[in-house]
C-alpha cells in the first residue's frame, strides 16, 4: 500500500511527488511518456530553465526525485482505477496493480490537431499554440494564425506583439465588421481562402490554399481543442467540467477533485498550461495531499 499513486509523472505530477518525498511519504509514479510539449525543441517561460530541452527539463527532476527512498518509478500506463480514499487501486495495462491511500491525477491533455494535412508534422516547431512559449524566437517575422475556432479571432489580435500577422480564416471565424476594423487597426491582413495543406521545411511551414497560393510564415499559432489524456479520472468518478478547448476536472481550492482523496494537478485542471503553472500546481496538490493523509481518514468503513 503506498501513501499516494501519482498518474501521470510529468512536470506537475513529478511536482506533486517532491513535497511527498520529502516528507518521507511513499509515492508510486506511474508514467507513460508522452509529455504534451514533446514536439518541441525547447521550452520557454520556466524560470531557471528557458530554452532547455522538455526532455532535459524533465530528466533532471526525475534524477532529483529518484535520489528520495520512499519513491518508486513505474514506466508505463494507468489503464483502470478503482476504490475510495484509503483504498484506491491501480492497475497498469501490464498487468501490475498498484494500492495506495491518496491518488493525484497528473495525466495532462492531448491536443487533437484540425485535420489538415501536413500540420502534424509541423507541431511543436513551425506550428504552435503558444506565443508566450515560442512568438519570441520567430524574430517578429511573419505569422500565420491558423483559424479552428472563433477564438482565432483573440489570438490574432494578440499576435502582431510578435510579428507581422496574417489571419487564415479558413471558414473557421468570419470576423463581423467592428472585428474587421480591430484587425486593420492591429494591421492583421486577412486571408479569407481556404487552408488545403501545411507544407514547408521544420520551423518555416508554408500554408497552401484551395487556389493554390503558398504563404510562406516563420510560424503558425493554432489553438487546438484538447481532451483528458485519461480515462482515469472518470472511473474514478470525478466530476469534469467544460473548458473553451475541452473537459477539465473540476477541484476545489486545494486542488482535490469531486472524489475525496483524489487530487488533480496541471494542464488537466487548467485551461491555461505552462510548465511553471503545471509544476506550481502539483507543488501544491502535492503538499494537499500529504495534510489530506494526515488530517482525512474515509467516511465509512471499509470491507476487510
Ligand atoms: P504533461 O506534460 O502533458 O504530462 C502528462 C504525463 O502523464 C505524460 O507523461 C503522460 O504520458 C502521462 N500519462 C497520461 N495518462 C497516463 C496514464 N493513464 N498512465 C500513465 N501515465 C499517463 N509550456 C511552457 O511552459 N513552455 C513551452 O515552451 C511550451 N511549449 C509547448 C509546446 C507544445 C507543442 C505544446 C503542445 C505545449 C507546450 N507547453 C509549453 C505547455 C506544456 O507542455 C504543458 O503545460 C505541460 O506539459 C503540462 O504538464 P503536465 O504535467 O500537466 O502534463
Ligand atoms: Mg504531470
């Protein structure tokens, strides 16, 4: 039985661990890997690691992390969870099985790209989401705000900060005539035709249109929808809540979920994500939890 079983072990997972660890909690991370920031090179905005690699980022936590005794590392996947608090399990999609008293949900979200082909390729280094994460190094030279949603509207007012900006409506937002003018005022140029496909080298993507333009950009925002990167919080029963871009789960001010002793920290709580948001929030989820194994013990008695 470990103390806690922490799903996900990423920047806010493997934050809710350290305040664990260190004092002397057992915790069992269970990680599959696939950080959502994994397409890109470098990773701006964390204090005392701008421009280091994500991977390097997170390999050095977790060699911090591994130095504390009472915490074990489990490559792999979460498929199915189960029970209450003080008796929660875990299984892996090996087949091992995990039992431990407190469960902090760390899984993060999945960004579920437009389907227009060739954009996938580009993720994480000419396509981004980001502009604090990556408007910096596109030098102020040319963006394209590629449009899935109305909300394409605010990024592209937002975007001249860092470069000359091209709104590609793509029948995604048709911007009413007060917007127009906000446009024209930020000095946005507006491209109404169609995206057909994203082509280009890395970090230089290119959009051709329906009538077969090329638009060459030094970067492309996108703001794709996301989803829960795990089925774990449902089966547990916690309560989601709908985001602008997809489900989050829902906690309170300590950052516990719907389910008592179920805690949930980073991207999957927030709609606004960053690796220093995420690690704040699983630096605080994580010492929640460890009042939550001192003060809460269940409500009702377990069966044997
Ligand atoms: P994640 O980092 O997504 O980690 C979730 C972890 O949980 C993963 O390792 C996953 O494999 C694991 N997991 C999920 N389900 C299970 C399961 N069932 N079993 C086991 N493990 C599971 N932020 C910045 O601050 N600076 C940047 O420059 C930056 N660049 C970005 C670039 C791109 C292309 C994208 C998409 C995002 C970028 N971000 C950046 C945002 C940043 O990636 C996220 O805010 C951050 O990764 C959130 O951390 P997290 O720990 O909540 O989730
Ligand atoms: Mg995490």
């Amino acid at each position: 039985m470990f103390d806690v079983i922490i799903v996900g072990g990423s920047y806010a997972g493997m934050s809710a661990a350290l305040p664990l660890a260190r004092a002397r909690r057992s915790v069992a991370i269970v990680d599959a890997g696939e950080r959502r920031n994994r397409f890109a090179r470098s990773s701006h905005g964390f204090l005392g690691r701008d421009g280091h690699a994500p991977e390097a980022i997170a390999r050095e936590a977790l060699q911090q992390l591994l130095a504390y005794p009472t915490v074990t590392w489990l490559e792999g996947h979460a498929t199915t969870a189960s029970g209450e608090i003080d008796g929660f399990e875990i299984t892996l999609a090996d087949g091992r099985r995990l039992a431990g008293r407190r469960v902090v949900i760390a899984c993060g979200v999945a960004d579920i790209l437009p389907e227009i082909p060739g954009l996938a390729a580009h993720w994480g280094v000419g396509a981004m989401a980001c502009p604090y994460c990556h408007g910096y190094e596109l030098e102020r030279g040319r963006i394209g705000v590629l449009a899935t949603s109305p909300m394409a509207l605010h990024q592209a007012m937002m975007l001249p900060e860092w470069g000359t900006t091209t709104l590609l409506a793509n029948g995604a937002v048709v911007p009413d005539a007060p917007e127009m003018a906000e446009l024209e005022r930020r000095g946005v140029a507006i491209e109404p035709v169609t995206v057909a496909e994203i082509g280009g080298e890395a970090g230089a993507p290119v959009a051709i249109l329906r009538d077969g333009r090329h638009l060459a950009f030094d970067g492309l925002f996108v703001t794709p929808r996301t989803r829960i990167a795990s089925t774990i919080p449902e089966q547990l029963g916690c309560a989601l809540k709908d985001a602008p871009l997809g489900p989050m789960i829902v906690t309170d001010d300590t950052r516990q979920t719907t389910v008592p002793g179920v805690f949930a920290c980073g991207d999957v709580v927030r709609p606004v994500a960053s690796v220093a948001l995420a690690v704040g929030d699983g630096a605080f989820a994580g010492t929640a939890t460890h009042r939550s194994l001192i003060f809460e013990t269940a409500t009702q008695p377990r069966a044997a």
